[in-house]
C-alpha cells in the first residue's frame, strides 16, 4: 500500500491579500513537505462523525510547531465520555476511564499502524487545580490526552477560541451543546474536589471547580503531538499567520498567484484592530456576504466595537450620525493602513426604511464604512441564527449588553419606528425597531465594508501590513449536521415583532407516535399568574389567570379552527410543591429543586386538583426532565410581549417565565423559572413570560 502525503494551496503573500491559507492532508508514513502554522487545520487519521459506522477525516488545529514535532488538538468534539465510571470516586488523570479509552480503543479505530507511529509519546505534566489546589496527580506518557488549564490557556487566546462544537456522534452519545451548538468539553485537570474535572463551557469559559468526573455530557477533544518527518525549505516555527511579522516583501505582479474564488458565507481575515484589549492589535475577521466579479462585500464576524449611535439624544438619520463619522474616520484609520484602504470601494448606501410603519430615511450616502440596512440584513442573512452575532472582549469591557448564549445586539443603519429609534438585530437575530433609541449604550457595531479583489492598479507596489487570508473555515468542509433535540416545529401564529401575526415557532421536548410535546421557543407574552388574588389564600394552576388565558384568549387568537383540532387534550398531574422555600445564593445549580431547602416548606392544601387542558405551562419536574443545565432554561422574549415591560433584563437577554407548579415559598406566591435558568418564587400578580406548551398531533 502506497501512503501518500497531500499539500494543497499557496503560501501566504502581502502583496495580494486575498491568497488562500494552506490546507494540509497527512496520511501513513510519509515525510510531510509542506508549512505548518499555529491556527492551522490537519487531516489526519478517521473516525466515525455522524451517527454511523462509517469513519470520516479526522481534523486537527495546529497549536504549536516546534521543528518536525507538531502539537494537535481535535477541532470537534469527536465522542462524549465519562472522565471516570464512578460517582464520588478521587480520581486523577493517571487512572481515568478516558485516558485509558484515548491510549486504547479510539487509537486503534481512529489511526492506521502507520498513523500510530507518527504519533509521539509525550509527557504529560498533571499540575493540581490553580485556584483549590487539588492533586494533579502523577505525570504521565502518553500518545493522546486531553488538555490541562494551563494548555487551554496558553493556546487559545480567547474563550471565543476555545468554543468548540460536537460532532453528531458525540450529540448521539450525549454531549450537550447550547443553542449555538457549542458543548462542553473535558479538560484532564482536577476540580475543586477531587472527584471533580475541570471543563470548558460552551462560550469557551474555564470552569476551574468542575463537575462530577462520572458525568455522562461532557465532549472529549483529544490532543497529540505528531512526527512531520524532515521538512523540506526553511520554517519560522514562532509566527502565527497573523503575526504582524509575517508580512514578507512585495512581489512583482507577474508572480502574483491567482486570487481565490470567494462565496457566500466564507471568512476572510483583513486589517487589524484591538479587539480584545484595547491595545493590541489583532487580525479582523469578515464574513463574506456577497461576491460579484472583481468586488466582494464583506461583515465583520463580530461586534467589534461599541458606540452609541448618536450620542445628543435627537432625531437623527444615518446621514448624520456620530456612527456613521466614527466608522468613516477613527475605526477606519485605525483598523486599515494606507494601503489596505486602497483595497475599500467606496459605497452608495441608501437609508432605507426597516418597515412600512419606520420613520421616513434620510439622504444616501457614499461611505468607505456602513452598517447594514433592515433590508440587507434580511437579505445577506436569510435567518435568524445566521444573525446572531457574538460581542468581542473590548465590546462587552465598554458596555456591550449580551443575551444568555453570549450573542449581542448590534445596530442597524434603518430608521425604528420613530425618528429617536434605530433598528438593531437582538441576540436571537430578530430584527428590532423599538428597543434602541440613538443614544442606547446597549448594541455592538459590525462594520461593513466593499472591496475589490484585485491588486489597486494606482498602488501596485504597495506592501500591505496586515495579510488577509480565509479562515479556517472556508478551507475545511463545514461542521457535521447534527442530530440535535433542539429541533424547532412551526404551529400556530402569534404577534411577535408587531401587531402582525407571525408564525409561532415550538421547541419539540418529546415525541409519542405521531404525537409531539411542545414548548414555545419564546416567551410570547406577558401575563399575571393570578393578577386579583381577592381572599384565595393559594395561588392554584385551576384558577390562574394564565391557564383561563391559554385556554382562552390565546387558543382562540393563536390557531385556526383545524389547528385547534390537532391539540391534544392532557391531563395534567399538578404536582405539590416539595422544593420549599429558595436558597438565594444557589442560582448555578444544575437543579431547580436544589435552589429550594427543606425549611419551613408551605403546608399545601389538602386537594390540589388535577385538570385537563389544552394549552399549559410546565411543571417544575417537566422543566427538570426535558431541560438539565440553566443555560438550557432560559428564555427569551418576542418583541411584542417586550412593549409590556420596562423592566426588561437587558443583562443576559432572558426573562424569567411561570411554571404551573404551586405554591411557592408562601401559598399565595407561585414558581417560575428564573432568567438565570433556575428556580424562584414570586408573587401570582407580577408580569413574566408565558411558554405555551401542548400535545399536537403530527
């Protein structure tokens, strides 16, 4: 059998800033003669992704090149495992379950006989956990392992860096994953017990006390370190490709190489600003959303930055906006040099209006620097996911707000629905037209911009100090679809974003046949529990306001005669409360029963009566089966039941939403769900969200 090694692309130039990045392919016992940097993707090795026996590319990022020795990390999380099979067991790295798994079993499936020699027996330091000091444990030697805190920190630079996302294997194992897809995943240090492993969270965050090493959600991303064999020509091994110092001299136009064909959705990397701290100056990355010929216009990946549309706090257009001159001169000058500038077309951007019911738009405008219109926006990016958009560190320091998946909002050049409003995107991707005034601190900026692929005639010399190459991503074949429970079902119609009707969009917890359990994606109103409690000393899912309303008002307003006929009609089991009075300070617990002691429990009435409808709230023991983390709890509202609420939480994006489950810590005080994901009890005549949920037939 012939091993053969692949090497595709061109190698990074300054001259054209639009030369691909080097893809790499490593295979058998082969020297490898290509160039390796940090942020690098490797081939290597195959192992089944997608729910199937079938074994696919393994694909690895490049963390360090030290010589012909390479350091890998997985680029998904490519199995869900336990850290240890026993519950309350001390336990170290040395004698885990997933470190005899990775040195085993998945080395034999996932790499050939050849494969496995190129694989490097390393010596894996196992330091005790920095903040509680619990024992590390002995080192080791080992071919594969996963990464301690200190790896984790040194090699990615930001949490953003380390989000990483399952494969569908891994979700069929159970590996949880936020609504971005992103998972949790095992690092091989010790929690703040010792039977406790620290872990990674799906924004990228360090959890340093860790959870149960027994845990049955936790991704694996395996690392190693990998013989490259002799390397042919000269390898700076300390320059990643987005070192300033990567800039090489200018080449002649005849041995320019070609420019790549860039599409929709590729990412490109082009001029430079400080992003993350202020001061240093780091690569930017777009979004390409369309390219045409010779231009392309291109999205800022990121809220960059964040500014206050206007800052006088009068009517104001995009015209003569303080964003508008911010962008077109200080972020401009900032984040481009001369001659990258020379690279930016300048635009006509009109001032189109978001809706028929905005406030009229202002003069057009040509700008080097826009955002986007409501109608490009729409356009470019078709959903709602596609949308959401994540803030950058320096954004969230100067005041970003970000919803409870760590998406931001971000402006939009279009008018709201009056001339002191402008329309932004939330951090669900829904288009708003009420929530910023001109002088919201709230939204990040994504800047766009168009540019011209070729080299600018006028400057054929220049020499360009930031390179832009495509991401990662655009190299790669895009993540595995997943299998994931989080499947959404369209039913029904609903105010939304406005007083028009807009199609409701349900969130399948369980599927029976060709019946299906379903919870509203979002809070869709509003509403009292029990606004005039009178002299009822409980406050009962039988004679709550709420359940008079979805039955009501709501089943009337929401579905059509032949919809109304497909919901289900439920006995619902309207459980005592057994959770009594809320711990305060427990709000991260995996459990709702755990933010309650056993305390002073409320002595219930005698005879809670069961009842049946159509159209419910959940139970608290619902809530705990169909949903395990906070994260996974918490809920957003639409636009309509927003107008309701001056009170909304802009801090996390999340309202706290009614359980059915009664009473709560006195007989007249009714449960909910937190918009931290986690239980507490309120009052029945305060205003929360609403979360239909019913059985339909499919």
């Amino acid at each position: 059998m012939t091993n053969t090694v692949s090497h595709s692309g061109t190698a990074l130039n300054s001259a054209n800033p639009f030369i691909s990045k080097s893809v790499h392919s490593i295979s058998g016992s082969s020297k490898f003669a290509g160039k390796l940097n940090k942020g690098d993707l490797i081939s290597f090795g195959s192992y089944p992704q997608n729910n199937g026996d079938v074994k696919e590319p393994l694909e690895w990022k490049v963390l360090e090149v030290n010589g012909n020795e390479v350091f890998l990390v997985s680029r998904y999380g490519i199995d869900c495992r336990q850290y240890y099979h026993e519950q309350w067991a001390k336990i170290t790295w040395e004698d885990s379950d997933l470190r005899k798994w990775l040195n085993d079993d998945f080395l034999k499936v996932a790499f050939s006989e050849e494969e496995q020699e190129r694989i490097l027996l390393s010596e894996v330091v196992n330091d005790n956990n920095p903040e509680e000091d619990t024992k590390g444990g002995n080192d080791t030697r080992d071919r594969l392992f996963i990464l301690s805190v200190s790896e984790a920190e040194k090699y990615f630079e930001s949490e953003r860096e380390r989000s990483c996302r399952p494969t569908a294997l891994a979700r069929y194992h159970g590996a949880w994953a936020n609504i971005g897809r992103t998972c949790w995943w095992w690092l091989r240090s010790p929690g703040g017990h010792q039977d406790y492993v620290v872990n990674v969270g799906p924004e990228g965050e360090l959890y340093l006390n860790g959870y149960h090493a027994n845990s049955d959600f936790y991704a694996v991303r395996p690392a190693m370190r990998l013989n490259l064999g002799e390397i042919t020509g000269t390898q700076d091994n300390d320059k990643a490709p987005e070192d300033p110092g990567t800039a090489g001299s200018t080449v002649s136009q005849e041995e320019q190489p070609a420019v790549p064909e860039l599409k929709k959705g590729d990412r490109v990397k082009f001029g430079r600003y400080p992003y993350y701290d202020g001061k240093t100056m780091k690569p930017v990355e777009w979004l390409v959303l369309e390219a045409d010929g010779d231009e392309a216009i291109f999205l800022s990946c990121y809220g960059l930055d964040f500014r206050q549309y206007y800052l006088n706090g009068k009517d104001v257009s995009w015209e003569s906006c303080d964003l508008r001159r911010w962008l077109n001169e200080d972020f401009l000058k900032t984040a481009f040099s001369e001659a990258e500038q020379e690279w930016i077309v300048p635009s006509d951007v009109r001032d189109d209006p978001a809706s028929d019911n905005s406030a009229p738009s202002g003069n057009s405008t040509r700008d080097q620097v826009f955002c986007l219109s409501a109608s490009e926006a729409a356009q470019y990016l078709g959903s709602a996911m596609e949308r959401q958009c994540l803030p950058t560190d320096l954004s969230k320091q100067k005041g970003a707000s970000f919803g409870a998946f760590g998406h931001t909002w971000w402006w939009l050049r279009s008018p709201g629905e009056n001339p002191a409003h402008v329309a932004n995107i939330d951090p669900d991707g829904r288009f708003s037209l009420m929530s910023a005034n001109v002088t919201s601190d709230f939204c990040a900026v994504r800047p766009a911009l168009r540019i011209r692929l070729s080299q600018n005639t006028s400057a054929p010399e220049s020499k360009l100090a930031g390179v832009i190459t495509e991401d990662q991503a655009v190299s790669v074949k895009a993540a595995p679809e997943f299998n994931s429970k989080l499947e959404y079902y369209t039913f029904g119609s609903y105010p939304q974003n406005g007083d028009a009707r807009e199609p409701l969009e349900w969130l399948v917890l369980k599927t029976e046949g060709d019946r299906a359990l379903l919870l509203s994606r979002y809070g869709i109103d509003l509403r009292c529990y029990r606004e005039d409690r009178g002299n009822a000393l409980w406050s009962l899912w039988k004679n709550s306001d709420v359940r008079e309303w979805l039955n009501g008002d709501f089943l009337k307003a929401a579905f059509s005669e032949e919809e109304q006929q497909r919901i289900m009609l439920t006995k619902l089991v309207n459980d005592r409360n057994e959770c009594g009075i809320p711990k305060p300070n427990n709000v991260l617990t995996g459990k709702l029963a755990d933010c309650f002691s056993d305390r002073s429990r409320a002595q219930e009435p005698a005879g809670i009566k069961n009842t049946q409808d159509r159209i419910f709230c959940l139970s608290i023991a619902d809530t705990e089966r169909y949903f395990k983390t906070p994260p996974e709890r918490q809920c957003r509202i639409t636009e309509h039941a927003r107008k309701q609420v001056r009170n909304y939480n802009f801090g996390n994006g999340s309202e706290g939403w009614w359980l059915r489950c009664s009473p709560g810590k006195f007989g007249m005080n009714t449960l909910f769900v937190s918009c931290f994901g986690v239980a507490g009890n309120c009052s029945g005549n305060k205003m929360l969200a609403v979360r239909p949920a019913l059985w339909v037939q499919l």
